[in-house]
C-alpha cells in the first residue's frame, strides 16, 4: 500500500506542470501565445523554427533509423511529429492577410502587469506555475473567475497551495486584484490602508449587501453607533475602488487579432486557426548524438537534455491542444448559432457555457478560458467568442430571445423615438410587453444603461 501511494504522488508531480502548462497555452491570447513561443525558441536550443521549405530530407529518415537503438533510455521518436515533426499549420489564403490591429497604440494590459510582478517573487518551479494560471483567470475586472476548489480539481494539486500563491498574488498592483467578489475586494483594500479595526471595514465585511438596502438611519441602529460615524465610515468606502481594475488596463487601446477565423463555403462554415504569425516549432534532431550511449557527454549535460526534450515536447502538445479545442469549441458554437451566421446579430440565440461544455465532455472552465479575451473573424465581422455566450427571454410564442437581441431592439426603438418627445423606460417596457417580450420594468432600465444610452429626460430635443 506504501509503495503504490509513493507512485501516485509521484505521477502526480510529474503531471501537473504538463497540465498547467496546457492551460496557460489555452488561456492565452493569440498575441501572447506568439510572444510566449518565440521566448521558447530562443531558451531551448531542443527546439528550432521549421521554414516554410524546410523540409526533411530522406538522409535524416535514414539517420534517425539506424540510430533509433542506440540511444539511452529515453525514446527520442516520441517526441518527433509527422510531417514536419511539429505541430501543423493551416496555409492561409491571400485574401485573410487583412490587418486585425484595430488600434495602432499599445498599453500594458493586466495579464502583463500581474506577470511581471509575479516574476519577481521568489518561488518554486510549481508555485510559479500555479501563479501564471491564476493570473490567467483573473478577468479584466480584475475579479478571480473560477474558484479555488475548481483550480484544484483540475490540476490535481491541494487547495492549500493555490490558496498560498493566491494571497501573495492578492497583494499585487492593483489593490483588490484577484478577490472573488465586491467584499473581498473591498477587505484587501482597506487592509492596504490598515483599517481593518474600523467602522468601515465592519461595514463591509458584515453589511456589505444591506448598505444598498439601509438608509444611514437604520445602519446606525443596526450597528449601534452614531449617524455621523456610520456616514464618514460610509465616505471611506465609497473612496475604495469599484473594482480592482477600474479606470486601468484599457482593453480598447490593445490590438485586436482573432485566435480563430470562420469562412463561410456554400452552406458550410468552416474554422480555421489564425497562425500566420505563429511560428511553426519542432524538435531539434541534431542533439540526439548528445544522449547515445557512447557519447562522452557528462551526465549533467545529458540530464540537461532530456529535461529540455520533455520541455519541448510538453510544449509542443499544448500547441496541438490549444490549436485542436479552440476549433472544436468554434465549431460547436457554430452549430447552435447557425442563424446568427447565416442570418445576422438578430437572430443570436440564447447560449450558456454549460451547453457547450456538456456537448464536447469539458470542463466549463475550459470553455471559459477559450471564450475570454479571444476573438473570432467572421463573415460579418470580429467577434470576442464570448459574445456568442448569452442568457434568455422568454417571449409568449414560446420562443426565446437572448439578451442582446432584447437590448438591439431597445438600441432600435430608441433610435426611432420621436426626438421632441423620448420614449420613457415605462414605455418602452410597454411595447416589449406587447410584442410579446415579458422583461421588468427596472430590466429596460438596467439595459438602457448598459447600452449607455441617457434617460428620457436628457434626449429630448427642443426645436
């Protein structure tokens, strides 16, 4: 019994940085994936580049036979690729050579902020590991999106080591960073400024949801302390930050290049992966007499290697695994959403991550990951694949709407109301409601704000 949980502890250490590196790969943004992959190039000389004539010559075939039983313990053909011994790369027509860069100026957005600080901590090759998966499920809000039992359960390390690199990540720039909701957020800040023996950090940790409900009055009472405390505990809190991002990390100043483009062939769409700049990797044979058994090679430098081998090849599947999952999830989207891209915006149906998840056996993290912060080229136009993801409107036919196509035809009403005399929220719930579009009145308000469109009162126009 001791010997097999030794193994499993064992299997498991040597897994995880395999999964989490698999991960990171998914989470990435076209972009950065590049960034990530020319880095590689450059720290493992057991990759190397494949030109687009670079191909193997019938030498190297014959090479790689006879030496096949020569070499140490380790197989040196597990870890080659057919073809061009990489991962493959789909041609790409002249007519996708449009220029994806919406926007020409750059800033630092936050993945790259949170790496950089996380690199200047002094942790253990799993640590860091753990960090860069964190950090890569922390939404532009700054908020963690997926628990920590989630995190755990899928790379199979204890909730205690997650939760560790998450506290450390929690004191980054900017404050809140990585909290899982508003109050905790909230408490990192006020830990920053020291006030966690103060009436407003009580407030927030204890009362955070009745301070929308509660006149000041009755926080007072509730509390049992003066009004006037409860109003300057208040006033702190409302100089904390909304969210941790707020006002930072402008995501319509970085360049837009979708991970995915859709082509549409007769009654078919088609999805193919953009690599036009990715740069096509395999392994580099020439380091194979390093290992053979008659080779005066030191031990350190044939461990070292191997160990850049199992690198290499860890990185090579992840390609192939981003690459393979990104299309699938595409193209299920696809099959539920076949009227939006035959059709249009209007007829976008309700969709949730779960559906898809439970249609292709994944993890709905994993469509998480693939959905934020990558975009999609289409037909009619560039989508992030999230866009695709939406809850539902019940309509009396029994059909339903999603929610954007609800707040589309509010933009619309809108767009078509008198000038002289704007349509009020009360009304426009009215007209939904006759058309058959039950929704709430404060829901027509709530969507009129989203589309950022001003009351009633301020778009009326005096002639």
């Amino acid at each position: 019994m001791k010997l097999g949980l030794g193994l499993h502890l064992k299997l498991k250490q040597t897994l995880a940085p395999q999964l989490i590196q698999s991960l990171k790969m998914l989470q990435m943004p076209i972009l950065k994936l590049e960034q990530t992959l020319r880095h590689e190039l450059v720290t493992n000389p057991l990759l190397e580049e494949v030109e687009e004539t670079d191909d193997k010559t019938t030498e190297e075939n014959e090479l790689e036979e006879s030496e096949s039983k020569e070499e140490e313990s380790i197989d040196w053909d597990d870890y080659l690729f057919e073809d061009d011994e990489g991962y493959k790369v789909r041609e790409q027509k002249e007519n996708r050579e449009d220029s994806f860069e919406s926007i020409a100026t750059r800033q630092e957005n936050l993945y790259d902020h949170l790496s950089e600080q996380l690199s200047f901590l002094k942790l253990s090759e799993e640590e860091h590991l753990i960090g860069e998966y964190i950090i890569g499920n922390i939404n532009p809000d700054g908020y963690l999106s997926i628990s920590v039992g989630e995190m755990a359960a899928e790379l199979s390390i204890e909730e205690a080591k997650i939760e560790k690199v998450l506290k450390m990540i929690q004191r980054f720039d900017p404050s809140g960073v990585g909290s899982r909701d508003l109050r905790e957020s909230l408490i990192v800040q006020l830990r920053e400024r020291r006030l966690e023996n103060t009436l407003a950090f009580r407030l927030v940790d204890e009362h955070l949801s009745d301070l929308e409900k509660k006149s000041i009055l009755q926080l007072s009472k509730i509390m049992k302390v003066s009004f006037d405390k409860i109003q300057k505990a208040i006033e702190v809190i409302k100089g904390l930050s909304p969210s941790p991002t707020y006002g930072r990390f402008d995501t319509a100043a970085m360049p837009v290049v979708p991970d995915l483009i859709v082509e549409r062939y007769g009654d078919e769409f088609v999805v193919f992966h953009n690599d036009r700049n990715i740069p096509r990797l395999r392994i580099n044979t020439n380091y194979k007499e390093l290992v053979k058994r008659n080779n005066k090679s030191s031990k350190d430098t044939k461990n070292y290697i191997k160990q850049k081998l199992e690198q290499a090849r860890w990185l090579l599947n992840s390609i192939n695994q981003r690459r393979s999952t990104m299309i699938r999830v595409m193209e299920s989207i696809i099959e539920e959403q076949k009227e939006f891209f035959e059709k249009g915006s209007a007829f976008l149906k309700p969709l949730i991550m779960e559906d898809i998840a439970q249609k292709l056996s994944m993890n709905v993290a994993t469509i998480s990951r693939v959905s934020n912060g990558k975009y999609v080229q289409t037909p009619l136009g560039v989508y992030e694949i999230k866009y695709f993801f939406n809850s539902g409107i019940s309509r009396d036919n029994g059909e339903d709407m999603s929610k954007r196509s609800v707040k589309q035809h509010i933009e619309e009403i809108i767009n078509k109301e008198n000038p002289e005399k704007p349509l009020s929220d009360q009304e426009i719930y009215r007209m939904l409601n006759d058309e058959g579009i039950k929704l709430a009145r404060r829901t027509v308000t709530k969507y009129r704000e989203e589309l950022k469109i001003k009351p009633a009162r301020f778009r009326k126009r005096v002639s």
